[in-house]
C-alpha cells in the first residue's frame, strides 16, 4: 500500500528552510512568521516520524534523513515548477495555432480570418490543416474546428455552426441542351461526389426530395476534399452535393447557384475543440468569441439558394 503523503505546505517549508538554511529568511520568502514556520517543519517531522534537521544555537543543520528527503522533495517542486512554466507558456504565449479540415480553411476560414487579424494584431496566427483529428499534445495546436456531433472525450467541444447540404452548380448549367431546371434534370448531368464521412450526401438529399437514389447512377467525378468538388462546380464540371460553410461564398458572389429549393439538415456539424487546460486561456476565447459572432452576423444576413 502507497504511503501517504505528507502535507504539501509542510514540504513547500521544508524545502524553503533546508535552501536558506534559517527559520528567519524562510520565513521572510514565505510572508510568515519565523514561529509559524518553525511549526511548520516541526509538525512534518512529527507526521513522518524522523527528525529532519539539527537545530544548533547559532545554526541549523539537516540530518542524514533530511539531507536524503531534500534530494526528493526538491526535485519534486523543480518538476512543478517546471510543469506550471509549461502550462502558462502555452496558454500565454502569442501564438494562437489552429488546426481544421482542409475544405473549412480554404472555403469558409481564410476569406474571415483576416477580420480577427484586425482585432488580434498581437496574435501569431498559425493555421494546420489537416484530414485527421488533432493530436493535441503531439500537434501543439491550441484548438481545432472539426466536423462531428461534439462528443470527443476528454476536450470541450463549442458547437459552431449546423450542418445542411444541397445540390449547387455553375450559372452555366441552367442553359443548354438539357438545362438543370428540376431535379429530375440530374440523371443527365454529370454527379459531383466526395470520399469518406460524406460520401453518402447524395443519398440523403435525393431521399429528403423524394427522388430515386438511383439518379446517383449516371455520370460522376469523384474527390478526396470537398473543397475541389466545390471548384469543379464552380467550373461547370457538373452538380456538387455542397455544404453550406463550403459554398455561402460561392453563392454569393454568383459563382455557384442551388437550383432546387430543399435543403436538408444533418445530424452533424462544426464544433470548435479545445483541451480542458487550454479552453480558458486569452487567445483561445478570443477565437471562440470571434467566430460565434462571425457565424451568428453570417447566419442572420441568410443567403440565396436560387
């Protein structure tokens, strides 16, 4: 059975007396008085049972014992102190590192990070993008904007934004010798798909629309990133399965348009992730604050579908 520990004021005075060597300096280091100290150390020698010092008229001497426990005790606050150091040069340093999917910083982060900037300007900002979940220990990233249902162990999770997805496509698309005027207009046109988590995307609008899944059977391209399915729209490629954070913009600047009024809501969305001991620190709430106002101003201006 595990030893109990002594208590860890008794420790934090012993090791401030054996480094001066007298009750007096210990006790003027520590804002205490010289009696309350010599207390201090006498009750720690009474709990472990084993005298730690001499104590001589003029001077102070440790004992073996103590001269062996200081070595312990000692390297045990270096550890603390060392650790603490660590934990406030993470949170207090000026380099906020941010890590997301690739498609969320090309399409929806980089063209507003510029805003934060602004507000920032004694901020480092540091952007990693990255297909996989953020090793946070490994990465060194402070947080991360990833997609999910928020129930990652162990971090604190702040939903962002909802997730909706629906057809979109070049202004090109609607003119033609089979312009994309219903969505039966699909089965003619060429399917824009994307691998992985959302590889089902198509599925799930047609069956929100009431339309065969089987439309997904003709003509497609597929891709490793959202992000270059949403170009190959923009270039007239054919009809992108798009989510809004990867197309607002697109549609309105007029380089994409949603030529179907239905939209369909997923059970997922964006959620911006922290480790617990990072959560609370300055750089990262201004992150968190910045991009709930950003998102609420971006939710309430609404964007065209048509």
């Amino acid at each position: 059975m595990a030893a109990k520990l002594p208590s860890l004021n008794g420790l934090k005075v012993f090791e401030c007396v054996a480094r001066h060597m007298s009750f007096t300096k210990a006790a003027a280091e520590l804002n205490v008085t010289q009696t309350a100290v010599s207390h201090q150390v006498r009750r720690l020698e009474e709990e472990l049972g084993i005298r730690l010092f001499h104590r001589f008229k003029e001077r102070l001497e440790l004992t073996v014992s103590g001269q062996t426990y200081l070595q312990g005790v000692s390297l045990a606050f270096d550890q603390l102190r060392f650790s603490t150091e660590q934990l406030l040069e993470g949170c207090n340093n000026t380099t906020l590192t941010i890590s997301t999917l690739a498609s969320f910083a090309s399409k929806w982060l980089l063209p507003r990070i510029g805003a934060f900037r602004v507000t920032h300007p004694e901020l480092d900002i540091r952007v990693s993008a990255s297909t996989d979940f953020v090793d946070f220990v490994a990465g060194g990233a402070d947080a991360a904007i990833r997609y999910g249902q928020g129930d990652w162990k162990g971090l604190r999770s702040d939903w962002l934004m909802e997730d909706e997805v629906f057809p979109v496509c070049s202004p090109k698309l609607m003119s033609g010798t089979r312009p994309l005027t219903s969505p039966d207009n699909l089965a003619h046109h060429t399917l824009l798909h994307v691998s992985g988590v959302t590889s089902d995307d198509w599925s799930i609008w047609l069956a929100a629309a009431g339309l065969p899944v089987s439309l997904t059977g003709g003509s497609r391209l597929t891709f490793d990133l959202a992000l270059m399915a949403v170009q190959a729209a923009v270039d007239g490629h054919g009809v992108c399965i798009g989510r809004r954070a990867y197309v607002e913009d697109d549609l309105k600047a007029g380089r994409l348009i949603a030529p179907f009024g239905v939209s369909v809501k997923t059970d997922r969305g964006f959620y911006l992730v922290s480790p617990f001991d990072l959560a609370n620190c300055g750089k990262v709430v201004a992150l968190r604050n910045w991009l709930m106002e950003t998102i609420g101003h971006s939710q309430k201006a609404g964007f065209s579908e048509k």
